[in-house]
C-alpha cells in the first residue's frame, strides 16, 4: 500500500460554521508533515474526516488512494493518536492494547513489541485509568502502532510529556518517517516542529495557507530582515523609523530590523552616533514564519499589552 494521505477539497460546515472550505494537501512518506494552524482552523477536522469519523460535505480524503471506510483492517494502513484520553480507564494498558490487537486479528506478539518501542515496559499491567497524561500519550502512540501501519497520524504527541519524554518522541517519529511511512503532526509546539519536520502545511479558517518545506518557510520568513544589538534601542528605532525601516524590538537589547540593507542601517546609526554591537542578517525560526502566515487567521485573540493598558 502507498503511504500517503491525500486530502482533496474538503468542505465542511456545522450548522453556520465553516469548518473546511476547500482544503487540499498530500502527506508524502520518508518524512515528518508538521500539520498547524490556530484553534479552529480546521486541522481536528480535517484529521477526523481522513480517518471516516466525520463525512465531509465535499471532497475526498484518501489513504494510499482509497477512502479510510473501504480498508480492511484499518491499524495495517493507518495508525492515528487524535485522543490520548480515549480509553477504558479500568483496562490494564496491556488489556487495552490487546482488545485493540483483537479486534484487527493482531497478535499479544506485536503487542508486546509496541509496549517495548513507547518505554511502557514496568507500567503495562497497571490500570490505565491511573496513568498520567505522558503515559497515555505513550500508550496512545503504542495502538497507532499495533499493525506496524505505513500512515501514522498524531494530534498533539508532545502535550505531556517531561523532557525525557520530549526526547525520546522527537527521535522516534524522525526514525518512522525514516523507515518510509508518512507521518503527520498536529502540534502547537512550533520549536518541536522546527527540530523534526521536513515539510509545513500551514493552515486558517479552513484554508491551506502554505504548504512547503521546512527550509523554505524558515528563508522567506528571513528575507530582508537583519537583527540589530544595541544598547540604545529606543535611539536606534528612533533614527532606523526616520530612515524608512520598520523597527521591532526582540529582546531588551535585540531590534528585528526590515525594509533596510545592512549596510544602510550601520550607516543611518554611525551618522547619529548610535552605539551599536552586532549586525547581521535574521534568521527567522519557525515560529516566526508561521505566526506571519496566521496573523490573519486568528479567531480568537486577546489585546496585546498596550492595548490592554
């Protein structure tokens, strides 16, 4: 089977609620898709709708080019974490693998490897229910795994996760997408995203906002932009405004500087004898490329500090 996920112009409402209008992109294998946007964008939806538990009104969603409802057991195509809460809190965590594991004519065999690959070792025969967020996440990620399917789709994997834990899942999903399987990653966690992600999909109300490589979001987010260390900054933004640049402040002592060359900007600072440290082109982090890409996505946003005064 191909390990690929293809949405293609997925529309959905609820009620008078635009959830998909119009969505379209593919999840290639060999590496990790970073799937993002802000609270309501769409990316739930959109997970939900790949995976047959919601219709949506047009469009398709495909994995390895056919529907999620028409593959014969589904943990053997395409291993999904939407959830980390969706289990029998009164199941050991290796009872609730092994209904799992039954219910797709899987063995206790490949049970008992997943338990071994999520670190779930000393906690399997402990009841779920008394599992913290972490471990559920684990466990979560260990049922996407049961039939060692070439698709694996994870919603928020980092969220509870200590630091180990942080760990040991940026390496892990770097080594799925390694073995050839597609591999997308609904996250908030931009800097997590940053570290073991080869490709973007942007998204917004519903809409595909870019859809690229890592490496190229990161450049156009950076493109003529220099950060400038001073510790005149209110001077600086004084003297690099009147000169035509547009000015923000990063740190106490750090200026984001854009709409003026490097050299420009040394000069406009040595003609007003402002102090300055460092020089040098920005670069962006990824945080930044999308937090460019959203600003007109955002459903719900609070003022900013000085609004709020």
């Amino acid at each position: 089977m191909e390990a690929t996920i293809e949405v293609s112009g997925l529309r959905k409402r609820f009620g008078s609620t635009v959830a998909l209008d119009g969505m379209s992109f593919t999840v290639r294998p060999g590496q990790v898709t970073g799937f993002v946007g802000p609270n309501g964008a769409g990316k739930s939806t959109t997970m939900r709708v790949v995976l047959g538990l919601d219709a949506a009104d047009e469009g398709r969603a495909l994995i390895g080019g056919r529907p999620y409802r028409s593959l014969r057991n589904p943990l053997s195509h395409v291993g999904a974490l939407l959830d980390a809460a969706a289990l029998q809190p009164s199941r050991t965590g290796r009872n609730h693998l092994l209904w799992l594991a039954h219910s797709q004519g899987l063995t206790a065999r490949q049970v008992d490897e997943v338990i071994e690959q999520v670190g779930l070792r000393t906690a399997e025969r402990r009841r779920a229910g008394g599992y913290s967020l972490g471990m559920r996440q684990r466990l979560g990620i260990a049922a996407a795994l049961l039939g060692d399917p070439p698709v694996l789709m994870f919603d928020e994997p980092f969220n509870g996760l200590d630091l180990d834990g942080i760990v040991w899942i940026r390496g892990f999903l770097r080594s799925l997408a390694a073995e050839g399987r597609a591999v997308l990653v609904s996250s908030h966690l931009m800097s997590e995203l940053q570290d073991i992600a080869g490709h973007i999909v942007v998204v917004g109300r519903g809409r595909v906002l870019a859809d690229a490589s890592v490496a190229d979001l990161i450049a156009a987010a950076s493109r003529d932009r220099v950060t400038l260390r001073t510790t005149a900054r209110s001077e600086a933004m004084t003297a690099l405004a009147h000169a035509g640049a547009t000015v923000a402040a990063t740190d106490r002592d750090t200026l984001t500087v854009s709409g003026l060359a490097a050299e420009h900007i040394v000069a406009v600072l040595g003609e007003r004898a402002v102090p300055f440290s460092e020089v040098t082109a920005h670069r962006a982090t990824l945080e930044e490329a999308y937090m460019d890409l959203t600003r007109d996505a955002v459903q719900f946003a609070a003022p900013g500090p000085e609004a709020a005064r």
